[in-house]
C-alpha cells in the first residue's frame, strides 16, 4: 500500500477498493477504484470453464466427495484432489471431444453431466453389477438393481462390506427441469441382523427424500425417492449411477475406486466456451458484451461511450474506443485420428470464417472456409471470424494422426 497525505487516492484502471489505516502515525491507503478493467484473454476464459466446471460438480456432490479419498484428509485436501483429479479429465476430454463431459457455460451456476470421479481408494469396486431398472420421472422415483445374492454373504460381497460398520454409497446424478443436473446418494451401514434388510442402516443425502430397501430373488433393490427437481423427461438413458465401498481399518478410512460413466454430454467444450467474453472489458460499468481498446502513452483524451458503459481514457492515455466483439469460431472434429477425419467450422451469424493450416495467425485475406475439410494428417488450423470489418479472437485446434496403438493419446483416462 502507498503512504499519502490525502485522505485517498484515485488511480485509472485498479481493481482495488480503497482501505484507510494509520500506521505509526502515518496514513496508508490503497487507491479508490475508478473505471476499472479486466483482461479477459482466450486462456483466462478456458480457465475459468473449466475451474467454473469442476467447482460447480464438487460444490453439488460435496456431501460425498468431502471424505471419498482415501489417504487423503477430509474436507479442503479431498476438495482439492477432486479438482486435480477431474480437471485432468476434463482437459483430455477437451482436446480430444470425447464427450465424457459437459462444460458449463458463462455465469451458469448448474452442473453439467460428467464422468467425474467421485472416489478413489484400494478396496474393489463396488456393486459392478449395479443398474439403474427404471426411472419413473411423473412420480419422482428411480429404481435401482443394487447387489445380487440369495443371502447376506452374497449381497454383503457385492457390496463391498466385510466387517460391521463398513458402509456402501449408491452416488446418483440426474437431470433437473432447469435443465442442470442434480446429485444425491443412498448409504447402506452393514450391520448385525437375522435378514438382508435388517443387516443394514440406511441414510439419504443431497437431493434425495428417502429410500426403500426391497430384497428379493434377484437380489437387493433400491427405491429411491428423489426431490421435484427431477426433470419430466429424465430417463435410465440420461441418469447415472455408481457406488463407493468404504472400509475402516486401524482407524483409517479406505475406500473403491468410483467414476460416473457418461457419454455425449453437452454443452460441448465449443458450446460453452462460445459463451465466455474475450478482451480488455469494463465489467463493473455495464454490458460485458463490450470490448475495450486503451489508447496511447500520453495524458489527455477521452473514450466514446459504449453498450459498455461510461469509458474515461482520460489519464490512460491518448484516445480509446470501446467497440462490440465478434464471437470467434469454432473448429470441429476428431483431434486424433488414424486415418483422416472430416473437420467443420462455425461461428457467429453473418459472418465469414478464414483460416490458416501453416501455424501463421489467420487474416482477412486468408483461405476463406465454405465447407467440410477433410484433414489426413496432423496439421494446426486456425480460424477467426469476421463481421462487419472486425475480426474475432483467433481460435487454434491441433489434429493429430496416430497408428491408434495402445499408446493412442485419444484414450479417455479412468479412475
């Protein structure tokens, strides 16, 4: 912080809020925020999809994935595996559109669907023969095949419970009417009883009301009651499940390994990142569909005024505008193939897609795109749009060609 006479200061540009101490007799400030920016650049905003993914999925299956590590301290350290571990995924998933996850779009607060791995340990999965039987969406139930067995040895076995205590967590992700996705699950507590179902104490979290037990000869069953949330249209298709054995021995905790195991999730990496505002932006004075451009070295000048709200350009110097921003295209298809892949591009309504395949940024008097390319071998594209005579943020895609060994990067990491 600067030492000043004054009682604060003003300076262009922080995002600073202004603080006031005396300090051995001397005033301390921070300067007082005045037409403050933030740089938004095309990794800052991939960042920020990605984290705002990852984050939003642990905050919803926190009740679980709070403690779901084994060797690993509960609460902020399992938090922050589940962020390492699954942004891994969410990378591959990115460079190479597998559609393992979705990703959320600007400002979205819902989960997405996604294979996010919930739980990591040494002890053997879990219920591998659990199913979801039905899901009956008018009702708000979801029954779910959990173990099968004639006895308490059998289903224990499958469950993954060895000694009293042990317990076994059917995770459940489901789609919401909003259009997000909800997170609940059912934990069995193996327990001395004559019966299947006396051998067990059973607890609901996050979005699920309750849950009913039935044991039968095909084995034990699950009826789950979920929250209203559960959309109308939610099927065994788009709802998913998975279970987490966990042990405790020598008082610590040890756990199965858990993953969801989703496919062609949406938004896309493309769709989503589409959303995100690229460029030097005054979000705190309006619309952050404006884009901001500062003006030279010297002192004086003022800025037109924008959908981006009132620009000062005053003391940064010379001249700046603040013009609207064209979204920048999207490239699609396969990253890594084995022998060609068909590569397509889109972007904003109205405007025209030029783009490069020699790794040079691309211009306006670059190869013009009109229609699919076919690529066969591995080659860089990059791609801008232009509309209006302003072109985009440039976007770069890398196209790789393999032998499709078993080396092949194009595989989806698992837990």
């Amino acid at each position: 912080m600067a030492k000043s006479a004054n009682y604060f200061g003003l300076r262009q540009g922080s995002t600073k809020s202004l603080t006031f101490s005396i300090v051995d007799g001397s005033q301390i400030t921070k300067d007082r925020v005045l037409a403050p920016k933030n740089p938004r650049t095309p990794a800052q905003m991939t960042q920020r999809c990605m984290v705002g993914t990852i984050g939003t999925a642990y905050g919803a299956m926190k009740s679980v994935c709070n403690h779901s590590f084994e060797d690993v301290t509960a609460g902020m350290q399992c938090m922050r595996t589940f962020m390492s571990e699954n942004l891994k995924q969410l990378r591959i998933c990115k460079e190479y559109e597998n559609g393992f996850f979705g990703f959320s779009k600007y400002k979205d607060s819902g989960l997405v669907p996604g294979s996010y791995i919930i739980s990591k340990g040494s002890l053997p999965d879990s219920c591998p023969e659990a199913d979801i039987l039905s899901v009956d969406a008018a009702n708000k139930q979801i029954s779910i095949d959990v173990a099968a067995g004639n006895s308490i040895a059998d289903i224990t076995d499958s469950m993954g419970c060895k000694n009293f205590k042990d317990t076994c967590t059917i995770a459940i992700m489901y789609p919401k009417g909003n259009g997000s996705y909800g997170f609940g699950a059912v934990r069995f507590t193996y327990k001395q009883g004559e019966t299947v179902l006396e051998s067990f104490d059973i607890d609901v979290f996050g979005d699920v009301n309750d849950a009913t037990a039935a044991f039968g000869t095909s084995g034990l069953s699950l009826n789950v009651h979920m929250k209203p949330e559960l959309a109308g249209d939610a099927t065994t298709e788009n709802t998913y499940m998975v279970a987490i054995a966990s042990r405790q021995v020598n008082g610590n905790w040890h756990r199965s390994n858990a993953q969801f195991d989703v496919q062609n999730a949406t938004p896309t990496y493309a769709q989503a990142i589409a959303t995100y505002p690229v460029g030097m932006e005054r979000i705190l004075n309006g619309s952050s569909t404006t884009s901001y451009t500062d003006g030279g070295s010297n002192n004086g000048g003022t800025n037109s005024n924008g959908s981006g709200g009132s620009g000062n350009g005053g003391n940064n110097g010379g001249s700046g505008s603040i013009t609207t921003g064209v979204a920048a295209p999207s490239i699609n298809g396969n990253a890594a193939f084995t022998t060609s892949t068909q590569v397509t591009m889109s972007g904003p309504d109205g405007a025209e897609i030029r783009y490069t395949s020699d790794g040079s940024t691309p211009t306006a008097s670059s190869t013009l795109y009109t229609e699919a390319i076919t690529v066969s071998s591995s080659v860089t594209l990059k791609a801008i749009a232009i509309k209006d005579g302003q072109s985009s943020q440039v976007t770069t895609k890398q196209f790789v060609k393999s032998d499709g060994g078993a080396d092949d990067p194009s595989g989806f990491e698992g837990a």
